[in-house]
C-alpha cells in the first residue's frame, strides 16, 4: 500500500529509474525483529460516528477517522511531508552541484582519456569510465543522504535504524546500482552512438527492457540482500489472504512477510514479480501494529496492482516519460557542451565522460515532470485503493491503514498540492472513499460489526 519514501522525489537519471521500478513493485526494508508473524494482532476500532447504523453519514464518519488523529500527530506529519516538498529542489539542486564538481577542471576527461589509455575495448572503457562516475556521485551525494535518510527520519520518530545499519544498506543500495546501472547506462551509451539522431526513441525502449528485467529479478535477488523473508505461518490470516489470491487467480502458494522494523516504522505490502517470481509479502510492521481487517484491506490493495495490469501499465506510462526525458536531454546537452567545451572537454552526447552533464539534465527534466509521474502512480493507486477495498470488505480496516499513513502523510491536502507532490491518494480521499464503499454496504456491514462484537463479548468471557 505504500511506496518507499524515496519515490516521492523525482528520479535522477537512469539508474535511479531502475531503482524506482524495484522500490515501486518489489519494495525493499531492512533486516529486523524476528517472530513477529506470531505475534497477535490488535483489535480494530471503529469510531461511534463511524459504525453502520440506520443513520450513518459518510461525511461525518470520515471525520470521525480524521479526529483519531491528534492535533499534536497532524502538524507532526504535516511538516514531515511538507518539508519534502523543499527537498525536491534540494535534491535537484544538489545533483546540479555535483554535476558540477565532477565536471569541473577537465577532471572527467582526465578520467576518461586514463581509461582508454589502458583499455583497448571500448565496451571495457565505458564500463571503466562510468563506474567510478556512478561512485563519485554517490559518494558526493552522501551528506544529503545521510541527512533525509537517517537524521530527519529519527527526528520525526520513524525509523529504529542504526547509523551503521544505514550505512550498511547505503552500501548494499550502491552495490545493486553499480551491478545493474553500469552495464545499462554502457548499452544505453552504444545506442547513442549507433544512432546519433533518434537514438532517444531508442534508447527509452532499451531503457523500457533493463526497468522489466529488474522488475523480474527485485523479489528474488534484489529484496533479500537487504530483507530476511519467510512464510506466514498456517493459519486464518494467511488462508484468507491466499482465499483473496485465488478468487483473483492471482498464482500465488504462499504469503511472505519480512523483517522492516528494524530500519522503520511504516507498515508495508506489496505484490512484485512477474510470472515465476511473482511474491505476495507484508513487513512485520503490518502484521504487529495492524489489526486483521486492515492487514486484509492492505493486502487486498496490493492484488489490485496485479489484477489491475498496473505492472504492465506503469512500465509503458513510464517508457513515454523516458523517451520524452531523452529527447530532452538530445535537444539540450550540445548547446551546453558546446557552451563549456573549453572546461570540461566533453566529445559528445556518447561519451561516458559526460554523464554528470547527462544526469544534471535528467534531474531537471524529471523535476519538472513530477506532477506528471506522480499523476501515473497516484491513479493506479486510486484504483488499487477501491479494489482492496471491495475484494476485502474492510472499509473500516483501511480507513484504519490510512490513518496509520497519516505518521508520515498530510491527510488533507488543497487540490494544487495534492496534483503537484502526491503520488499516492491523500488520507482524506482514501477514508472517504472506504465510508463511501461502507454506506453501501450497509446491512453488510452492520451484520459483520455484530458478529465481531459478539466475537469480543465472548472471549471476554
């Protein structure tokens, strides 16, 4: 149900489109607490103003959701999520400076005329050329890193990860980059210098093929480098989930759930893979702070990304953003080239030496196209959302989920901000919609309300 953080930011370049297409559809937490699939869930909660009763009003029990959370919680969350609206340009800016740097004094070329002079291959001298590139900026980025991954996230009481847990999974982060990226971005290069003048169209469809390929592999080679998963125990939870799968014939044996609070706080579910990789999995944050209905309603959300079709969907959305950002970068990186050969002495759009330039480029058009992605992923969610809500019917189990977000989430935002930075549907929009699904159902409703009442009333006994 909810996308890595990092999404909420623009993608810069290549490689991190690969790695948004992990984080999208294989999401990938951290090591942690182990048993936590035993472990009981708690009782879900339905406010007064939100039970099905003959008078119930889908407005007044949105607000009664709304109300759980305190005014202390709200402007915590709201300057959370806020402030990561400074960070996209922070962010942007930042890769402007380090495009810079690495630019700066000819040092690219240096780089690049070392390498060649010691490898005659040319597929070897890009590979050579472009990994130290890809490191530096890491390394370069790192401070800011740092600062958004780790220091802010304990500042506002989301994560339990140590600082040499962080570093840790940075390096392991950079590792899977360096294994993935480089041998795209040299293939992606070879295009550009195949075919100088629309090598942008394809290069996007190369670029399309890489995104695919990780998509296929994140769940079985990418997420268990930085996650410890196992199968949910036998057990009502885990028959339900997998009863959800099959009505959906969603080919799916067994549930996994991994480790994640050992790094965060956040609940998370996701349904990643294609074909004979495809894996449904929650985090342990799910299955401890969740009660049943809502673990159900988010993992419902979750098998309606791949009843959906949105895999498929988000990969072609995202090829037409790719070729749209290439010939971006075909129309602008010449004239600046061209406008600072002297300095940094960059051959042409296919030299591996002028990747800090690329990159720059591609951090601005991105920038500039966030509203437009996160357009594409807030739709798919939407439709996610109503599916979850119905396959489980448990409205008020994903009410209870979109509270839990509101940790992290401004729940109400204006209509600008929303279509500017949201790439998810807002607190408010995701409640309403499940009361609106409630009010009609509501026999439905009222009846299961009693049977888990009486359910109490009789443990309780």
């Amino acid at each position: 149900m909810t996308a890595k953080p990092e999404l909420r930011r623009a993608p810069r370049g290549i490689v991190r489109i690969l790695v948004l297409a992990l984080a999208l559809l294989a999401a990938a937490p951290l090591a942690a607490r182990q048993g936590a699939a035993a472990t009981a869930s708690p009782r879900l909660e339905v406010p007064a103003a939100a039970r099905a009763t003959p008078d119930f009003d889908v407005e007044r029990a949105t607000e009664a959701y709304l109300e759980t959370i305190s005014p202390e919680a709200r402007a915590r969350s709201d300057a959370y999520f806020e402030g990561g609206y400074w960070l996209e340009g922070l962010s942007w800016l930042w890769t402007l400076g380090v495009a810079a740097a690495l630019l700066g004094g000819g040092r690219m070329r240096r780089l690049r005329d070392a390498v060649r002079a010691r490898f005659r291959s040319e597929l070897v001298s890009n590979l050579a050329t472009l990994a130290p590139i890809l490191v530096a900026s890491a390394l370069l980025t790192l401070p800011l890193t740092i600062w958004v991954g780790y220091f802010r996230e304990h500042a506002y009481g989301l994560s339990n990860q140590t600082f040499g847990g962080f570093l840790g999974d940075w390096a392991k982060g950079l590792a899977v980059s360096l294994v993935l990226g480089t041998p795209a971005l040299v293939a992606i290069y070879a295009v550009v210098r195949r075919w100088p003048r629309n090598w942008w169209i394809r290069g996007a469809g190369l670029a399309t093929l890489f995104l695919v390929f990780g998509i296929v592999i994140a769940p079985v080679f990418v997420a268990p480098l930085f996650n410890d998963y196992k199968k949910l125990e036998a057990g009502a939870l885990r028959d339900d989930i997998l009863s959800m799968a099959r009505a959906h014939r969603i080919p799916a044996d067994d549930v996994f759930w991994f480790d994640a609070s050992k790094q965060t706080k956040r609940v998370s579910a996701n349904v990643s893979g294609l074909g004979a990789t495809m894996r449904i999995s929650l985090n342990d944050n799910l299955l401890v702070r969740s009660p049943r209905e809502t673990v159900l309603a988010v993992l419902g959300h979750e098998m309606g990304h791949y009843v959906l079709g949105h895999v498929v969907e988000l990969v072609l959305e995202f090829a037409v953003v790719l070729v749209a950002g290439f010939a971006f970068l075909h129309l602008a990186f010449e004239p600046l080239r061209r406008r600072f050969a002297a300095r940094w002495r960059i051959e042409s759009l296919g030299d591996p030496a002028g990747w800090p330039l690329a990159s720059a480029l591609l951090a601005t058009f991105f920038l500039l196209a966030t509203p437009v992605t996160n357009t594409i992923i807030r739709t798919n969610e939407a439709e996610a959302d109503a599916f979850g809500i119905a396959v489980s019917a448990e409205p008020d189990g994903f009410a209870h989920a979109a509270v839990q977000l509101s940790e992290y989430r401004k729940m109400r935002p204006g209509p600008i901000e929303e279509l500017l930075f949201y790439d998810h549907p807002s607190g408010y929009d995701r409640i309403h919609r499940s009361m609106s699904w409630k009010a009609e159902h509501l026999e439905e409703m009222a009846a299961k309300e009693a049977m888990r009442e009486a359910a109490r009333a009789a443990a309780a006994e």
